[in-house]
C-alpha cells in the first residue's frame, strides 16, 4: 500500500487495429473482462477485450518520426543528439510518436478482473505512473499496482486493495470519475450517483471527507498545477458548478451560468485559476475563479457570425449535450464532444473555434465522456472511446490515424501514462486495457 509518495494502481493498453473507419461492435458480451495490451501508455474501459489484429499503415507522412524509426533512422538521431546538431526533444519526440503508433495487444500481460459490471473510469498516479484507480458501475473501486514485479515475461498488473461492496463506506451507486491527488499518491478523489465525492486516505482506504450534494454528480476535477488553492471542481445534476475546497472542507464557491446539468469539468494544465465546464445545455464555460462574476467566455461554435448562427444555435460549443472536455498538455487549446457527434478543437486563450474537421465522432453516452491526448508526441493524438473502439485522431489536423479495436461492449473511457515502460531492462513499453 503506498505510503505519502508513491505505492497504488494498474495502467490499460489498446490494440491499434486495422479499419477504414468506426464501426459498431459486433458482439455484445454483458460482462466486461481485462485484457492487458502492449506498445504504448493508454488505459481504457469498457467491454470484453476481442482478438488481436494488425494496425494499418499509414496513408501519409507529414510529420517527423512517424514511420522513419527504423535501426538506421535510429542511429542518425542518436548520432545527431550526441554532436549537438539536433534539439534533444526531437528523439523524444519522434520516439514517442512512434509508440503511439504501434500500439497492439499484448498477449502477456494482462490486468486483474475486479469488477462485476462495466469501468466508468481510470485514472494513473502522476508522480510515478505505477498505479492506477479504477471505478465501476458497481460502486466499487480499485486499486493496481502495474509494475511486473514477478520479471517473468508473462504476467498480470495484481489489485493492492479495492472499495468493495462489503466496505463500510463504499459508495452505494456508479462510480463516475476517480482522481489521484496530483503530488502525492496518498490521497484520492471519487464522486458517485450517490450524490456524494469522497476523500481517501490511500493507506488505510478510509475516506477523509465526504462532500454531499442534492444531485448526482457526473465530474470532478482537481487542478494538476495549482500551488494556491485545493479547489475540486464538481458537475452535478444542478446547472451551478460547485468547488469543494480541502482545507476548509466546505463548498466554498458556486459558479452560475449554464442553464442544464453539468456533464464535464476540467481546470486549465496552464492556469491555476481557469476552469471549463461542460453542460447539457450545449454550452462550453471557460471561468476564472477569483472573479465576481466567474465566467470569462462562453464559446461559440460559430465564433459570434450571427449570420450563420441561429437564434438557438447562437452561443453555443455544439448542437446537442456537451460531455465531453480534454485540454491539451501544454493547456493551449481545449477539445470537446458533445451528442451531436462532433469533436471541436477551441484556443483557449481567444475562445476561437479552431474549424478543425474530425468528421462523425460517435457519442452516444447518456453522461460524461472521458477521452485524452496524448503528450510529448509529434504530432499529438487524440484518443476518443468510439463504440466498442478508440478511435485515434491528429490534435491539430483532424485527421482519423487508426481505430484501436480490443472491446466487443463499449469503451466508456481512456486514459494516456506516457512514461510507464517496462522496467529493468525490458524492451518494451507498456499499455495495458481495462474493462
């Protein structure tokens, strides 16, 4: 059991399959299973992992390390690293890339079957990317360990412990969203249908504190980057966002503005104080916290072109329910989906909708979506749960890299580690896939 630092969870993987585009399951299986993948840091729930298939190449080259990693390629960024003609990211870069892209099952690891119904969401510790939280439908929560401590080539990422039914203090409906603190895994968040969040302590997996609210709560966030506040961000079945701040224990701010439920909540990886919400009333938020009135701007999808904007339409981020919120790394820019299946690429800064085209992303989730980017990569990818797919797009082009197929039920989410390899002189990075 972690200690302050360091010591709880397990990590998912994808295949990357072949496919022309996103296609509906094939064959539904009423209980989701575990499956372990290889090749890259991407963790997914859902469904029942299906057979392994190869991924598809590449129809285009444009960006640096994309298919040139081969032995010689190699050896010329390395060589170039060493005599200083080369920026040192632009191996890392490119290496990175290239694990994203060769994404596959991994037939010998797999991850421990915990739960009895399906994985709403997945979260991996930041300060070493060893553990991970998952939590269920079921109310249940459970925490991984994903180091191979056996060295054995084959073997499965082992539970530490878990919230179970049988727990004192378990949650008594679907767990929604799952948090690690941000600088010590000591410590973790989780918020429930039950209309509460609840505070860990990790080493003795007794809550902390208990955050109760009048509807169900569907997101909460903590900010990977504030050192002045402990806020936590929660959407709930009221359009008020509520920040439940830890050291006084209390809901110390409501911001007013959306007219629906709050599906999706997200602070800025760039500033401490810049919140996104997302909301069933088709609307996107971004606030400033240490403001009266709160909202900073409401993104439109038409940038505020009246003439091509509707009297409903008209500040609106999408043409239906918005569940779903990723910032990217460097906090620049915002993605968001909504039910009107579409994905929509915002500065963050301007507000601006960028226009770029991911084409038909489908979403049919009821409730929040939670999808990822992946970071260090060039160029970055997003990884949207599609179906019983991820389908794997180009941040900034739009562009439909592959769809990563391992589920036969639908994958409700997806989380990116890009730093957890395979220790000790492994060959390999590792992913691995929950469901």
């Amino acid at each position: 059991m972690p200690a302050g630092r360091g010591d709880p969870a397990a990590k998912v993987a994808t295949t990357a399959a072949a496919a022309a585009g996103p296609r509906p399951a094939d064959h539904a299986q009423p209980a989701p299973t575990v499956a372990g993948m290889a090749a890259t840091p991407l963790a997914v729930g859902g469904g029942r992992p299906a057979p392994s298939q190869s991924r598809p190449r590449l129809a285009q080259d444009g960006e640096e390390g994309w298919e040139r990693l081969g032995g010689v390629a190699m050896l010329g960024f390395i060589s170039a690293r060493q005599a200083g003609l080369d920026d040192p990211g632009r191996l890392r870069r490119a290496e990175a890339t290239r694990r994203v892209l060769s994404l596959e099952l991994n037939k010998d690891r797999d991850v421990e079957r915990m739960h009895r119904s399906g994985v709403n969401t997945l979260d991996i510790e930041p300060v070493e990317g060893r553990y991970m939280l998952s939590g269920g439908s079921d109310g249940v929560i459970v925490l991984y360990d994903l180091e191979n401590l056996s060295r054995k080539p084959s073997y499965t990422c082992k539970a530490l412990c878990s919230v179970g039914r049988s727990h004192p203090d378990v949650h008594r409906f679907s767990v929604e969203t799952v948090q690690w603190y941000p600088h010590d895994t000591g410590m973790f968040t989780s918020s429930s249908f039950d209309k509460t969040l609840k505070i860990w302590d990790t080493n003795t997996l007794q809550p902390a504190d208990v955050f109760h609210f009048e509807g169900t709560v569907y997101s909460h966030h903590m900010s990977p980057v504030a050192t002045k506040h402990c806020l936590i961000a929660v959407g709930t079945k009221s359009p008020k966002v509520q920040l439940c701040d830890l050291k006084s224990g209390s809901c110390s701010h409501i911001l007013q503005g959306h007219r629906q439920e709050v599906l999706a909540v997200s602070w800025s990886p760039r500033h401490e104080y810049v919140l996104a919400t997302a909301s069933a009333d088709n609307r996107v938020k971004l606030w400033d916290v240490r403001r009266a009135s709160g909202c900073l701007r409401t993104l439109d999808q038409h940038n505020e072109e009246k003439s091509k904007a509707s009297s409903e339409a008209a500040g609106t981020a999408h043409n239906g329910r918005v569940n779903g919120l990723c910032y990217t790394n460097d906090g620049l820019h915002l993605l968001t989906i909504g039910t009107d299946d579409r994905m929509r690429l915002w500065n963050s800064s301007t507000g601006e909708n960028t226009l770029v085209n991911y084409g038909k992303v489908c979403n049919e989730s009821r409730k929040g979506l939670k999808f990822t980017v992946s970071c260090g990569c060039s160029p970055e990818f997003a990884f949207v749960p599609y179906g019983s797919t991820i389908a794997v797009y180009t941040v900034f082009t739009g562009e439909l890299i592959t769809m990563l197929r391992g589920h036969y039920s639908t994958v409700d989410c997806c989380v990116f580690q890009p730093n957890f390899q395979k220790k000790k002189g492994s060959k390999a990075p590792c992913t691995n896939n929950m469901s």
